[in-house]
C-alpha cells in the first residue's frame, strides 16, 4: 500500500473525526474499516458527560469536566482541545449541509421512542426538543406497522415529564407497506420520494393543525439535510421533532454519510472491510500495520497510527480468563484481579459495570502507556472507546468522547 | 476450506447490513441480509426444509464490507440458496447464465450469426418466455476470444512473468481489456501468461445455486495455476468477480487443495500495478493524457479489502481528470439483472448510479467490472472503459 502520514485504523465516529481533523492539516490519511461503526445505525446525538458517577444528571458538561478525575479521555485531551473538537464538528456538519445544534455547555433532555429523556449535547436540528417544551400540547405521529416504535408507550412516559405538555395526542400514519416488516429506515426511504412526502402530508393533516408541536420517529429522509425537515413544515405549519430510536435509527445514518463524504473531499483514502491484526515496530515506533483478508496480508506503512477499533463489541478490545488485551498492538489493558470483580452481578440495578471501564491508558498526547506511564510507541495514538477511564454507557459520553480524542488525535499526529 | 467464516452467532443483529443492502432498499419482497442470512442460518442448522428466501440476494456483497463483526453474510445466502436448490429443479434461464463458458464456446464459431439470434424482436420474446429480462440486452459475443488473440500475439520475452486469468466475460465479450493489459505488462517489462485449461471462476455458478459445478470450475483452476503458483508467479485479473472468487469466495465455500495458496498470489490488475508503482518498477515516462472521466468502484472490488487502486492510478496519470461516482451498486451483479423477475430491482439499485453518469457529462465511465460497464452502458449510453485500457495509452 502506498506510503503515507497518517494510517486510521476504525470506520466509527472517533476514526472519521481524527482522519478528518489529520486531513485538514494537509495529512495524507489512509482510514482502514473492518465494517461500518455504530455510528451508522445510532442516534446521531453527541452526548457528552450525561450523568454524574454517583448517577446524578449532569446540568452543565464542560464545567463538570473540570471535576473528572486525571485518567478520564476528556481530562487527558485538556480543556482548550475538548471546545475545539466541539466547533470542529459543528463546523464539519455545517459544511456538510446538516448543521447540528448545542453545545456542552448545557445538558439537552431528548424524548426517546420509549417515552423516556436522555442526556445530550449536540443535536440535528431536527431533534431539538425546545417547542415541545414550549407546548400546551403535542402529536405523536406514528406509522403502520413500524416496529420498536408505539406512540402509546411514548405519549404515556412523555406525560411525567414536568416541562412537557399534559395532553399529548396520536395520529397514525398508513404507508401501505406490503412485504417484510417496516423499520425507521424503510419510512424514511418512503420520504425519500416526493410521493411519498405528499401521501404522509396529506395523512398527517387529517390529525394536526398549523401550529402544533409534532413528534415523529426518526424518518424525515435518509440524506444529511433538513430538505423533508423544511417540506413538512412549511406544508402543515407545525414544528418537527425527531425522537431518538432503536437501530437503524436513521438520524445517526446521515451524520455517518455526512462524515464519509466530508473526509473524502477531503482527500482522504478509505479501506473498506479490512481488518488490520498486528503492527510493524521498530525501537519504539510503528513503521506499519498489516491488514489480513482470506487471501493474505497487506502490510500499510505510515509515519503515525490512530487507533479507533472501539472496544470490547467491536473487536478493539479482547478479555480472556483473568486478563484483556487490545489485539492490534497488543496493548496491555489492566483489569481487577479476580475476575469476579470485573462486573456488577446486578445487570438491571441500574449500577455501573466495572469492564464498560476498561481500556487503554494515555500519555497526555493520547499515546498508549506501559504500566509505569511511559508511551509504548512514541507515534500511536488511541482514541474513543478504546481508551480507559470512562464508562459510555453509564455516564453517556461516548460520541462525545470519540469527538474530542479523534480531533485531538487527529492534530497532534506528524 | 475457510469454513470458521460461517459462524453466525458473531453477528450481534446491529442492523448495519440492513441500511447497506442495496437490494433491500429496492424491494420489500427481500427480506434483508441481517434476516435472510445470520439470522435464518441458525434455524437451517437442524435441517429444517430449505427455504428461498436468500433467492433474491444478488450476492453484490455490501453486507460483507459493512459488517463490524466479519460475519459473511452473502456466504451464508450462497450456501442456503445451494442446499435449496439441491432438493429442487433449477430453471433452465439459471443454468443457460452460470455456464457462461459453455455458452460462450458454443456461440463464438457462429458470430455474428449467434448475436443475430439472441438479439432479434423473435427470440428476445422467446428469452422472455424463458425468465429473461427483455429490455436488458446480453453482451455481444466476439468472434475472436480473448484466448484465441492471445495465442496469436507475438509478446516480446522478459525474465519476469506475470499469469493473467482472463474469465468469461473478457475472453468472449471484451477481449480488448486483456489486450490491453498485456500491452501495458509488456510495457514495463512483464511476460504474460496465459496457462491452458483456465475456464469461468465460478461465480455465477454460486451465485444461481449450482455449487458442483462451481467446485469442478474451482479445482480445474486451481489445478490449472498449479505450477505457477508454486513458482511465485503472481495471479491478475481484470475482472473484480474472478479476483474476488480467486482470493476468497472459493476458500470460504469448497475445500479445495491449492486454494489457499493461489489466493495469496492473486491480484487484481490495479492492484498489481499500484504495488508496482509503490515499488519504484513501473514506467515514469508517462505519455500526456486528457479527458475526464467519472470512476465506479465495483461492490467486488470495494469487497476486496484494497481500497479503490485503479481510481489512485487513474488519479496520479497526468492530464486526466477523475471523479469517483460513489453511488453505490449497479445493480446487474453478473448474472441478476439479466433475469425477468430481478430487472426492475436491478435497475432501481442502480438508478443513483445512473443519475450521476447523466449528471456528469463526463468523456467515459471508468471501471474495472465488465457487467458493471455493460449495465452503466444500456441504462444510460455512456461510454465505458476498463481503467487499464486508460493506463495502456499512458504507458505505450
């Protein structure tokens, strides 16, 4: 493969943020993907620092971020670093056409499609929950058929909440759908189409009237703008929001198309379904890492590594008996003792599980450490979930981490 | 034989192959990779009655390079569409596509006359009858294989050889792309071979359910390549499916001895030439280009885990202007859009495609998959070209 600066190994929002935060240095980027991230099948939203380690909800994310103990990603990566990559990413959705909204300045409760709130940041436009907090009332929309989606459930959680309006009601949509069952992504293919934005129009408004607050799965198009945000709004005079789903939760599709498109016109070289198993190292720095298919090795030489491989579920991190390991470059990866400290035996206590921590640690320029602190490899880098210190799940933080240590990555590298 | 490859349960129902299918978002007949696939593959473990539900996969592949967890899913259809179809008759309109060699070897003596017969008003209802799509016409035979050409080049000897694989579509539809390599090998000082008994990869085979003879066609390959192979020759094609097939899909199907190591010699001809390139060995005195071209990575190129090597060699040619069309699967995958019940679900996978060759207004449609180039030509009238044919004007 040919020579290069910069080699991005993983095709999620940490990768597809350092290649294209390197990129804009003039690095040449090569991104190497096993698969597409869950970028592409999540929310789209970037949440930040959701709850507290007590589990108390967190009002204002980047003062809190002051109190993070000194291992946490976004301690590591510095205050001044972490509102960059924030305006980083605004202004790559900006210029891609799908202008996000918020800040880290302060926690965003959006509806889920399970009547609950969570905690965000950074939103489409097409999500932002200010008119239903602003409403007297609300229509849920919801279609035929769609599955993990029931107005019922939503309008029922929705109703407890205090900012929300009391009287909520439902307006079904018929997008005579025959054959296997309807999904967000097939609503949103059927908008796509101009006729079928008219029938769902039409539809809609035997239900609501000009100026009511509409919630709506996430389906208003598959493509990264507010086109079919914009036609139904100026077609029935009511305000949209997009509630965030299960997968394939199609918000989260357009920020993946977005970024691809954004770090190719951008020059950077994307290697799909290869999967890198080991590195090239020479007295302390990687020279290359090597991509294995069926056939046989590729080898990828570069003068910087960005490891974004994600963690445990995507292959970024492997746990045995007693011990895990990052597979790549072999990093350690500490762990407690005895394995029966590794989780919390009560999976639905609402507690936090101890592995949803574990990861790499980094040097203060994100380089993975042995365990006396000391960078294994003077020019890679580890990004997102790969790295220790934090727990996504729990705190709610994982595109937002993955934002703030790929950009940081993505302009240290040489 | 790769068979570990099949494990279903590493796929985690994420959804990711679901958004990618190119044919799931065509119709809502299918099913979608995630179910027909992983998901239905563990019901047909206890050899529950074979199903046909994966018979509307077009085996394009975009499931396999979405994936997170390496499941290959276009796999999994293959296998259950063979085990369908080993308990039941296939269509003769089936067989007549996946034995392309045969009827290739059959109609050649006859051109033109052949062409004339397939492609008259008569026998193109009679096709239809048959299950054929009757507006897609089926590329013209040549009267001069690619095979028959060669033998009748005269190459000039060099002490570094290279084995070219030409496969059906190349050897009777469009032998120039192997003219057109061989010229640009021998530009940078590499022989050419091309060994005796090679035939079809056996793709299309796999691809309408008829897994022996896609085994015989993989063992006479391999057999075929044998010596080269054991002597470190490289292995290229220019056609993405029989490069594909060469290094992967008959390592994860058949367990044939010899697969494994060919694979680890065969490239695709950009590839090849990239590495080359990469190395210091290719030619730097480039003949100034012009033109501009839209560039279509095929699914099976995109599949191969290289990156797209023909648009970078396309890109670093001096005076050509290249963009990469990025609009997703055309929507033939070799043998599927020729058929009458898939023609409108092939045709709306490409119409993305189709919109951006229209919108480009560019010279010519580059890319390296002959059905690709056949389908972006009939739906759209575009001139098409492999990018080797680009690079031989360079080189010579």
């Amino acid at each position: 493969m040919s020579a290069c600066d910069v080699v991005v190994i993983g095709g999620g929002l940490s990768g597809l943020v350092a290649a294209a935060a390197a990129a804009e240095r003039d690095k040449k980027v090569v991104l190497i993907a096993k698969g597409v991230g869950a970028i592409a099948v999540g929310s789209g939203s970037i949440d930040v620092l959701g709850y507290e380690a007590g589990g108390k909800p967190v009002a204002r994310p980047l003062a809190e971020m002051g109190k993070l103990p000194s291992n946490h990603p976004y301690a590591r990566a510095g205050k001044q670093a972490t509102a960059k990559a924030f305006e980083f990413f605004l202004d790559l959705c900006e210029k891609g056409g799908f202008p996000y909204s918020g800040s880290a300045d302060v926690a965003r409760w959006v509806p889920t499609a399970i009547g609950t709130l969570k905690p965000t940041c950074f939103l489409p436009r097409s999500m932002d929950p200010a008119p239903l907090e602003a409403a007297k009332a609300a229509v849920v929309v919801g279609f035929r058929g769609l599955k993990d989606y029931y107005p019922e459930l939503i309008i029922r959680g929705l109703m407890q909440v205090p900012a929300y309006p009391k009287r909520f009601r439902t307006v079904i949509v018929d997008p005579e759908m025959a054959g296997r069952d309807v999904n967000a992504l097939d609503i949103a293919r059927w908008l796509d189409t101009e006729s079928g934005r008219h029938a769902c129009i039409e539809q809609m408004l035997t239900g609501i009237a000009p100026g009511n607050v509409v919630l709506v799965p996430p389906v208003l198009g598959t493509v990264p703008n507010y086109g079919v945000l914009e036609e139904f709004e100026k077609a029935t005079t009511c305000k949209f929001i997009e509630i965030t789903g299960m997968p394939p939760a199609i918000t989260g599709l357009r920020l993946y198309d977005l970024l691809v498109s954004e770090i190719k016109k951008r020059g950077v070289r994307i290697v799909e379904h290869a999967t890198v198993t080991r590195a090239v190292v020479d007295n302390g720095r990687c020279t290359a890492v090597v991509t294995h298919g069926v056939d046989r090795e590729r080898t990828h030489p570069a003068r910087s590594f960005i490891l974004a491989t994600g963690g445990f579920y995507s292959g970024g991190l492997e746990a045995g008996f007693g011990s895990a390991r990052e597979p790549v470059f072999g990093l350690p990866v500490k762990v407690p003792e005895s394995q029966s400290d590794w989780s919390n035996a009560f999976l639905l206590s609402g507690g936090a599980q101890p592995f949803a921590r574990f990861g790499l640690d980094v040097d203060a320029r994100l380089r993975p450490t042995d365990g006396s602190g000391k960078a294994v490899f003077e020019n890679v880098y580890a990004v997102g979930r790969t790295l220790s210190g934090f727990d996504d799940a729990f705190e709610k933080s994982g595109n937002g981490v993955a934002v703030v240590t790929g950009y940081r990555a993505g302009t240290l590298v040489a | 034989m790769k068979g570990y490859l099949y494990d279903s349960d590493r796929c985690m129902a994420c959804t990711s192959c679901t958004v990618v299918c190119p044919v799931a978002a065509a119709t809502r007949e299918f099913l979608g990779p995630k179910m027909v696939g992983p998901a239905l593959s563990r019901f047909r473990r206890p050899a529950l009655a074979p199903d046909l539900a994966a018979d509307l996969c077009s085996n394009c592949k975009n499931c396999d390079i979405s994936c997170p967890s390496g499941v290959p899913i276009s796999t999994l259809n293959m296998l259950s569409k063979a085990e369908y179809y080993r308990h039941h008759r296939h269509r003769l309109r089936d067989w007549v596509l996946s034995h392309g060699q045969l009827m290739g070897n059959l109609a050649t003596p006859f051109v033109p006359l052949s062409n004339l017969a397939i492609a008259n008003p008569i026998s193109r209802t009679m096709l239809g009858a048959f299950g054929f799509a009757g507006r897609m016409p089926l590329p013209a035979y040549v009267r001069k294989t690619f095979r028959k050409q060669f033998r009748a080049l005269r190459q000039q000897s060099f002490p570094q050889k290279v084995v070219f694989f030409p496969g059906c579509y190349i050897d009777f539809y469009d032998p120039g792309v192997g003219l057109d390599f061989v010229a640009v090998m021998q530009a940078n000082e590499y022989e050419v071979v091309v060994p005796r008994g090679l035939g079809c990869c056996g793709t299309p085979m796999v691809a309408n359910g008829f897994p022996g003879a896609a085994e015989r066609a993989v063992r006479r390959n391999v057999r075929a390549l044998q010596e080269w192979t054991d002597a470190g020759v490289p292995v290229v094609a220019c056609c993405t499916s029989c490069s594909l097939t060469l290094k992967q899909e008959q390592q994860e199907l058949f367990d044939v001895p010899g697969a494994a190591e060919l694979a680890a010699r065969v490239y695709d001809a950009t590839e090849f030439l990239l590495e080359l390139r990469d190395r210091g060995k290719l030619k730097t005195d480039l003949k100034q280009l012009s033109g501009r071209y839209l560039y279509h990575a095929p699914c099976h190129l995109r599949d191969q885990g290289i990156g797209r090597p023909g648009f970078e060699m396309l890109g670093s040619l001096p005076g050509l202007e290249i963009s990469d069309a990025d609009a997703g699967c055309c929507g033939l995958s070799g043998s599927y859009g020729f058929k009458g019940d898939r023609y409108e679900v092939a045709q709306a996978v490409g119409d993305a495609l189709f919109k951006k060759v229209r919108a480009s207004g560019a010279d010519a449609v580059i890319s390296e998959c002959g059905t690709c180039r056949h389908q972006i030509t009939v739906a759209t009238g575009a001139k098409t070209l492999h990018p080797i044919s680009v690079m031989r004007r360079a080189f010579e």
